[in-house]
C-alpha cells in the first residue's frame, strides 16, 4: 500500500476442520494491514450419541512469508460443548496459534494452524455412573481449511 | 473420480490426525476395600461444650467420635497452628495480623486468664493423640495464606507435617484436606501414610478428576451444594481407587443418608451423631 491509500476492506469465507472446532464455518475481515478477525461455528454434525459444536472469534496477524507461504499469529477464543456417552461438558478456551497460509488462485487460499489450547470448564452434567473424565486442561488444536475474498 | 479420491485421501488424514486428539480424559479402574463410616468432631468438637480448637475440644472430640478434624493456620515461623480464620486475634479480640505473618512467640503469649482463649500447636494435639487415642483420626484442614507465598513455603509445610507424624507414630491416621494439590502431592508418600483429599465445593467430577490426575487418596466434599451424592457415586468412587470425607453433615437425614451410602469420614457438629444412627437401625 502507498502512503495516504486506504485499504478495501476485505470479505473472507472461511471454512475447515480443527479438533476443537469440529467442522467450521465463519466470516472473516481485514482490521488493519495485517490483521484480520474471524468469526466461526463448527459442528461434527452427529446424530449418535457423540456430538460436538463449537463458536469462536480468532484475530490473526501476518508475520513474514517464506516461499509464497504466508507464516501468522494468532489468538482464538473458543467456546465448545461435547456430549458423548457418558458427559456433557462446555468450556471455554484460549488458544495462541501458528498459522500458514497458501492462495491457490487470486481469491482462494488454503491454511493450516496449530497451537495449545487452555480450557476452563464451565459446565458438566453426568448422563451415568459408568466412567470418571474430565476435558484436559491443556489439549492441542490443529485446523485445515479453506479461505475465499469475496471482495 | 479425481474429486473422490481428494475426499477419501482428506477423509483419511483428518481421521488419522483425530484419532490421537482426545478431548476428554477418561480415568482408570481402582478399588478400595469400603470400611464402616468414621464420624470426625467438626473443628474438634464445635463450639457446644468447649471454643472451638482448644485442648478441652480436642479431647472431647477424641472421647466422643472416631476422630476430629481441625483448621490449620502457618505461622511466619512455618508452625502449625490451629485456627479456623487466618487472622491471629489477641484475648480483647484485636487483630494482630495474619498468622503466615506473625512470630510464634506472639501466638504463644495470647492466653486469657479464665484460659478459655488461647491457640494451639498441632504438635501438642498430635501428642494427645498419639498418647491417649492412637487408634483415632485426625483431619487437617490446611487452609490457603490468602495471599501468594513461594512454593518453598508449602515444601516447609509439607516437611513439618510429614515430621511429626513420623515423631508421634500416626501413619495411617491423619488426613489432610487442602485446595493445593501441589502441597497435597507434597505429602503423597506411602512411607509416611498420610491420606490426602482434594478440597472441593460440590463439584463431584471436578474433584475426583483433580484427585486422579494428582494420585491423591480422594475427595473432601461439601454436601448440599452443587453436585447430590447418592449410592451409584460413591460406589462408582470406590470401584476407582478413592475415598470420600464429607463435611457439614449436622442435620439428622444427611447423616442417615449419607452412612447408608457408605461415605468413608463424616465431619460433624451433631454431638447426638450415634444415637441417630442407632435409632435409625
């Protein structure tokens, strides 16, 4: 950008799979020259008696590009429920990551991220009294997905 | 064809990437062998015939139950104390500061005439025991500094109670309840005997998941809060290798309830504890 351009705002799909966030979908914008802000749902979309949903607002910050890769940082805040057979539990989390990102054509992109996640438990309901569990303090969270720029 | 050979190939690597990402930790099998419910005086016997924590106290809570559980406060020394608030207060009831602040010759000096308020070392309490009611148990309910001191100081703790079991020949007989699973981990030393129970406010699973990660002995509980105990819990606790000690337990039906069920220590303040169950039978 030139000194005194004003950068056009940027509309991005973005959508994927990551461990915590389970198949997701969002809306992304540029909030600055080199950040952008997401804002996803994910869910495994099961109907047994395993499912998983999940909402999060992540900001990412370009950092440098090596061979067209594009290397980013960034901060996810995630919410996410998982029943399975035994529990219900929701938490909350908070997951610095790397990310790296690819554009396949003008529009289009591929990106890969990982980086620990924090919970903190904010619920649990019992559905029986076959197992003892509790979600990991510490998990690791990797996703893969797409991005398109809409404009 | 091309699109489904990227959709299995993606299929397959998300699948074979997931497959090692657990989300939830699922623990183990144990087991313990149940033992009959042991009532503990609450803060040795309450305050119905004696204050609270006193020598008078802690000799009726032995006399009268299967065993006491008191307070412990830390003095600037590294002494353990007994005193349920973290302030030391003088005979006018004035507040000397906390105690993880204050020399234990100041703790020492405060004794009133009619010697009904005064503070008392848990070593002189596990003399008692040890002397007069070794078969007994003793509960240590090792409260936090409410403020941030080094994990230097929970080891001098930790050395201190270790210590005296070991001077007094209690292994097997004291509990310690306590919210630090670092100084609870501290203590987890089968030489030594000591029981230890994670602290938590109702939140069954939370617990007994803090008392598993950390290899504790298992859970101190606070009945009528959040999570209900019944049958199936306690038995599911037991079948995983952990004990329960419950605190609160004064009203006639929660003590009735809470022995059918087989919880392993009771803290209570109902000194009519026996004959309720008694008549109950």
């Amino acid at each position: 950008m030139l000194a005194g351009q004003v950068q056009k705002p940027k509309l991005t799909l973005t959508c994927g799979y990551g461990i915590y966030d389970a198949y997701f979908v969002g809306l992304g914008t540029n909030i600055g020259p080199k950040n952008q802000i997401y804002l996803t749902s994910g869910s495994d979309f099961s109907f047994t008696d395993h499912k998983q949903f999940s909402l999060a607002i992540s900001e990412i910050r370009k950092l440098f590009t090596v061979y067209k890769i594009k290397i980013n940082f960034g901060i996810k805040l995630l919410y996410w429920r998982l029943e399975d057979r035994y529990f219900i539990f929701s938490s909350a989390a908070l997951q610095p990551f790397f990310a790296t990102t690819i554009d396949l054509k003008k529009k289009l992109s591929i990106f890969t991220s990982i980086g620990p996640l924090f919970n903190m438990q904010l619920k649990s309901i019992r559905k029986n009294y076959e197992a003892i569990g509790w979600p990991k303090k510490i998990g690791a969270n990797w996703s893969l997905g797409l991005r398109y720029n809409f404009f | 064809m091309k699109f489904h050979k990227f959709s299995n190939l993606t299929f397959f690597i998300i699948t074979l990437l997931t497959s090692g990402c657990e989300k939830i930790e699922y623990f183990d099998k144990g087991y313990i062998i149940p033992h009959a419910t042991q009532a503990l005086a609450h803060a040795a016997s309450g305050d119905y015939k004696f204050p609270g924590q006193t020598i008078e106290a802690v000799n009726f809570g032995f006399r009268s139950f299967d065993g006491i559980e008191v307070d412990i406060q830390t003095s600037k020394n590294y002494t353990l104390w007994l005193s349920h608030d973290n302030v030391v207060y003088n005979c006018e009831g004035k507040d000397l500061g906390k105690f993880i602040s204050t020399e234990d010759n100041t703790i020492t000096d405060i004794f009133n005439k009619d010697s009904t308020f005064y503070y008392v070392k848990l070593d002189s309490v596990f003399q008692i025991m040890s002397e007069k009611w070794p078969e007994k148990y003793i509960s240590l309910d090792i409260k936090r500094p409410y403020q941030l001191i080094p994990f230097s100081s929970y080891n001098s703790i930790a050395d201190e109670i270790k210590s005296l079991v070991e001077k007094y020949e209690l292994s097997g007989h004291v509990l310690i309840e306590s919210s630090s699973t670092y100084l609870l981990k501290r203590l987890n030393d089968p030489a030594n005997g000591i029981q230890t129970y994670y602290f938590c406010l109702g939140d069954f699973d939370k617990g007994v998941a803090e008392a598993k990660l950390n290899d504790l002995t298992g859970i101190s509980f606070k009945i009528n809060s959040y999570d209900e105990l019944n049958g199936s819990l306690i038995e599911l606790l037991h079948s995983s290798g952990l004990k329960i000690q419950v605190f609160y337990a004064n009203e006639p039906a929660d003590i009735v309830d809470l022995n059918v069920i087989g919880v392993d220590f009771m803290q209570t303040d109902n000194l009519d504890f026996y004959t309720i169950l008694e008549s109950n039978n």
